[in-house]
C-alpha cells in the first residue's frame, strides 16, 4: 500500500469529501458542481465561518495577511507551504523527495500538496475547527478543482505587488530557527518613474530575542526565486480566471507595506467594523 492510500484511510472516517481527491488521482472520472453563492462580499464572517484562500505570487504577503485575518477572524491559518517545511523538517517518507524539489525552484505535485492538506484539515476536523484560510493552494486548476470537491470556498483574494519589490522582499525573507517566525530584513524604497507614486515598504523585523537566530530559507536564492517567479505567473493565470468565473475572486494590489495596505485590505474585505469591534473588546 503506498504512502498516500495508508493516509487516506487514516482521515477517511473524519473527512469523508476527500474520497473525490482520491478518485481523481487514482485515474476515476471525476465532476463536481457549484452553487452560485452570489456576492463573496456580502457573507457573514461571524456566521459559519469563513472558507476563503489567498493567492499571489511567492513572497508577495500572503501568509502575513491570512495569518492576521486568521487572527482576527478566528479561524485557522492553513499555509501549505508551511505544511511542506514541517515536512521536510520532519525526516519524514516525503522529506528527501521534497528537498529535491524545493531546491531546484520547482513546484511540489498536486498529489503530495493534497496528501498534506487532507492530512491538515483531518487533524482540524477532530478539533471541530470552523472555516479555514488558506495560502499557497490551489496553484493550478486541477488543485482548484479537486478543493471544491473537498471545501466549499467562499472567496478568493488575489494579492498582487509590482516585480521589482516582489524579488527585494523574496530574497529578504528570514525565519527564526527557534520559534519558527517569519520575518523580513529587506527595507524596499523605489522611485516612482512615469507618474508612479514611490513605493516603500519597511522591513518587518524580529524581536530582540530571535534576531540573532535568523536563518535564510534554501530556496530564496536570486535564481530560485526568479525561476519560481516565472513559474508562478505561467500557472496563475488560469486560477485567477477560475474563480473570476465563479464570482469569488477579489484581487487587490498591495499599495505598501502593512501599515498602507492592511487598512485598506480590510475596507476592501468590508470588515472594518468587525475590526473596531475587536480592537474595543480588547
């Protein structure tokens, strides 16, 4: 029995939709059908949860913005790229396969991304979480497809940042190999040229006790990133027009760094006061 059926039959029971994600990789037909749940804009984030994901080119900010809306949400933060670091780190089956291909800039297959995240939202379904937002997944219209067999997607919010800063903030990725914290060294400041407005965005820097435990992940090198940069953009195109067709795409460009873009973000998102009302009950 290989890796993936002995994972499958161990979060079967618990999440039963996934059965649609096995057929399809096990060669079956597969289809699937979606309601039309009208304006993204107008669902209740305080009713059943949110089931929303995040897409955006690597680096651009998607697990800092998920991951505050996570917190102000109150639903959890799924990051599957995170979920292919805990497994590289693990020594686990998957570990030295996903090492080759995490170092060479290439994307990791739809069968192990899915073998993790089953294995993530079972783990969550035994803890009766409600909603999720995810980052870094789907990436290609075969993930998106086999996602809505498994979770009903509410929005999409497709964060976009020019190029020049994109690369800047990549290679100025830092984590800390204590914690695990994700942080930024690199202090963007660019010139507007032909009527562009400049475009600054400050370095977000760790505290005291973790600055000196910053590691470079392996693959933010020049040439790495640049060849998933290109990758990246071959694939999006695609998704974007997937969802845009289902009326659950919401794309936002970054105007700056976090003190710009997340109030901004939030207006776009129509939770400013669910933010307010936050802040107050704190």
């Amino acid at each position: 029995m290989d890796a993936v059926s002995r994972l499958w039959r161990g979060c079967a029971a618990v999440w039963s939709p996934a059965r649609m994600w096995l057929s399809l990789v096990m060669g079956a037909r597969f289809s699937t059908s979606l309601a039309h749940l009208g304006p993204p804009m107008t669902r209740d984030p305080g009713g059943r949860g949110v089931h929303w994901v995040f897409l955006g080119c690597p680096g651009v900010g998607k697990g800092t913005y998920a991951s505050r809306l996570s917190q102000l949400l109150g639903v959890p933060h799924i990051s599957t790229g995170d979920l292919v670091r805990e497994e590289l780190a693990s020594s686990g089956p998957l570990a030295q396969q996903l090492a080759g291909i995490v170092n060479h800039g290439q994307l990791v297959s739809d069968e192990i991304i899915m073998s993790l995240l089953i294995k993530r939202l079972e783990h969550g379904a035994t803890k009766a979480e409600s909603g999720s937002i995810l980052d870094g997944f789907p990436r290609t219209i075969r993930q998106a497809e086999i996602l809505e067999g498994v979770t009903e997607i509410d929005l999409v919010i497709n964060l976009k940042l020019r190029e020049d800063a994109l690369l800047a903030k990549c290679l100025g990725r830092r984590i800390c190999s204590h914690c695990g914290g994700n942080y930024n060294v690199a202090s963007v400041n660019i010139k507007g040229e032909n009527g562009r407005p400049d475009f600054i965005m400050a370095p977000l820097l760790p505290p005291a006790d973790c600055a000196s435990k910053l590691v470079t992940r392996v693959d933010d090198t020049e040439e790495v990133v640049k060849e998933r940069l290109q990758i990246y953009n071959e694939m999006s195109k695609p998704v974007e027009e997937f969802y845009r067709a289902r009326g659950k795409l919401l794309e936002f460009d970054l105007p700056g760094g976090i003190p710009e873009s997340w109030p901004k973000l939030l207006q776009a998102l129509n939770l400013v006061d669910h933010d307010d009302k936050q802040s107050a009950s704190a």
